[in-house]
C-alpha cells in the first residue's frame, strides 16, 4: 500500500497523527539533515503500523516534506486506523 505523508522534522515529540484533510503528519525529532530525518519518519511509520522497518520504503520525495512511502505487509490494524478505515 503507498501512503503520502507530511513530514515536520524537528519536532518536540516524535509521533503520527491524522490531519483535519485526512493526510498523515510524520513529526519526527530529526533535523533534515544527511538523511536523518527519513531514517527517523521510516522508523515512525514502521512503528506506527506495527510492521518492521525493512516494510516501510520511502518512494519518492527524499528531499521534500511531502513524501510517498511504500508499506508491505499492511495488514496491519495500525494503517487501517491511520488512514481511516
């Protein structure tokens, strides 16, 4: 399943939360640098999902704050309640 997120690096808590338009926020601690930040919404969604990190690939988007993520295994009730169902 692909799911576009938005991402706040540099937060004070590192969670994930629906929007009012019904899109993900990623919030992670990570600073946008060197890739620190990906690793860390990676690790978020994985966690989120309660699926293993290897299931969450970032598709597109490596340098933006809106990305594309590809999750395996989602089958997860985790995704049914982030994404609405």
């Amino acid at each position: 399943m692909r799911l576009r997120i938005r991402v706040k690096p540099g937060a004070r808590e590192e969670k994930v939360s629906r929007e009012p338009d019904g899109s993900l926020l990623v919030s992670v601690r990570a600073r946008a640098q060197e890739g620190k930040a990906n690793e860390a919404v990676v690790k978020a969604v994985a966690r989120a999902l309660h699926v293993p990190k290897s299931s969450v690939r970032i598709v597109s988007g490596l340098s933006s704050r809106t990305k594309m993520l590809e999750v395996s295994g989602s089958e997860s009730s985790g995704l049914a309640f982030l994404v609405g169902w």
